[in-house]
C-alpha cells in the first residue's frame, strides 16, 4: 500500500515538475504521508482492510479447511 502511494504520488510530483511548479523537501515528505493516509482511508471506505507488512491474518474459514 505504501509503495503504490509512493508511486503515485512520484507521479504528482512529476506533472507537477513538468508545468513548472516547485516544492520544497518539507512539502514533499508531508505531501507524501497526507496521500498515503486520504488513499488509505479511501481504500477502508471502499471496503478493504490495511494490514502491515508481513501481518499474517486470521480467517476461520480457511484454518477449518486447513484441518487447523
């Protein structure tokens, strides 16, 4: 999920470089965590779930079916 904000966000940033407009570093990084934070919270609205990296979560369905 970061990185797919991160990609697209690059992407902002780039059309915007292309039509001139400059950011400072400061503006960049707090840009960057604000388009992570409204994409995720647009991808909950939408019904799915954010977990962390390496997070293993668990399903009752799939573990009965496992023989867990």
């Amino acid at each position: 999920m970061k990185i797919a904000s991160m990609r697209v966000y690059a992407d902002i940033l780039a059309n915007a470089a292309r039509n001139g407009w400059n950011y400072t570093p400061q503006s960049i990084v707090s840009g960057s965590n604000r388009h992570f934070e409204e994409m995720s919270l647009q991808l909950i609205e939408a019904g799915y779930e954010i977990v962390p990296v390496g997070a293993r979560p668990y399903c009752n369905q799939l573990n009965k079916q496992a023989g867990g």
